[in-house]
C-alpha cells in the first residue's frame, strides 16, 4: 500500500519562500535616521514659484551683512523674475504685510523670453539690459519693517504682474553676516 503525500512539505516550502521575500522586500524600507540624503544640502538658494508664464527664482529677503532687520528699517529683496512668454511683462507691484512700503526701482519690465535681476542689498545702478549686462535689473525695497525678521520663519511677499497675474512667495531672510549661535 503506498501512502499519499499529505501537504505540509509544500506548504512548509511555500510559507518559508514567502517569508524570505517578505523580510527581503520589507529590509529596503528600513532606512532610518541615517541616509544617504541626510546631508543633502539644497542647491535653490531661495524661494520659487510661478504665475503665468512668469517664473520667480531664488526669491530671497536680502539684509546685506545685518544678522536681523529691526523693526522701522529696510530690506531687500533679491532673486529672478523669469519671463517665457514672447510679450514683455511689466511688475506692477510688490507687497507685504511685514512692511509699510515697498519701492521698485530700475527695469520693472521684464522682457519676453527674458529675466530681470533682482539685486538685493548689492549696491550700484540698476536698469534695463545692456551690452556689459545682459539681463536688466531692479532693486525692491521693503520699508517700514513692521517687526524684527531674522533667518528662519518665511515671509509672505506678493508679486503682481501686468499679464501674468499674482502670485505669492514665502520669502525667508539671508545674510552675509555671521550668525550667532544659540
């Protein structure tokens, strides 16, 4: 008389084949606290966003070599307008709840399929393209900064754009001065 197999080899067989692919698979999620991209350091100096055909790059509240902006002083901003439209734009205004007034001074017409420079806390003149620079530039001044800004938190500051519309950035404060540690 021959005797039937009654199973449990192959399913023995079959539990362990899926635990070993299971503890295989689950092992690639189990990165932890220390990656490979945990000292990644982001190479966007600052801010973007878009509106239209209108790009915003490295948008940044540019306080020169001050570690914090005081209460009642002014700021800069600094970064790229980016036009890819064929038909020039122009900036129509800039805002924030953080300040009185805000001034735009320069080239605030950004050509089409062009960029404007926002300068910051760089001084010299600013205006529109020329053979020595390329893309025009323009400085906006933040006045009247209602409260102390200092590195870390992000600012609301809105762009308004004759064609491309509105749009607003959370800007954040970079310096050129030493920050002390805490």
């Amino acid at each position: 008389m021959t005797r039937r197999p009654t199973g449990r080899p192959r399913t023995a067989l079959f539990v362990a084949t899926l635990l070993g692919a299971a503890a295989l698979v689950l092992s690639g999620c189990s990165a932890g606290a220390v990656t490979q991209t945990d000292t990644t350091i982001s190479s966007v100096q600052g801010t973007e966003a878009s509106v239209g055909q209108v790009l915003l790059r490295n948008v940044t509240l540019d306080s020169g070599s001050q570690v914090v902006v005081p209460a009642g002083a002014s700021v800069t901003l600094r970064g790229t307008i980016i036009n890819q439209a064929l038909q020039d734009d122009q900036l129509v205004s800039v805002s924030t709840p953080y300040a009185s007034q805000v001034r735009a001074e320069g080239f605030t017409t950004v050509l089409g399929n062009s960029a404007t420079d926002i300068v910051g806390a760089q001084p010299g003149p600013v205006g529109p393209p020329s053979p020595t620079q390329p893309n025009g530039s323009m400085r906006i001044t933040l006045a009247g900064v209602s409260q102390v800004l200092h590195a870390g938190p992000t600012y609301p500051v809105t762009f308004t754009f004759a064609r491309a519309g509105t749009v607003t950035v959370p800007v954040f404060l970079t310096t050129s001065g030493e920050v002390p540690a805490s």
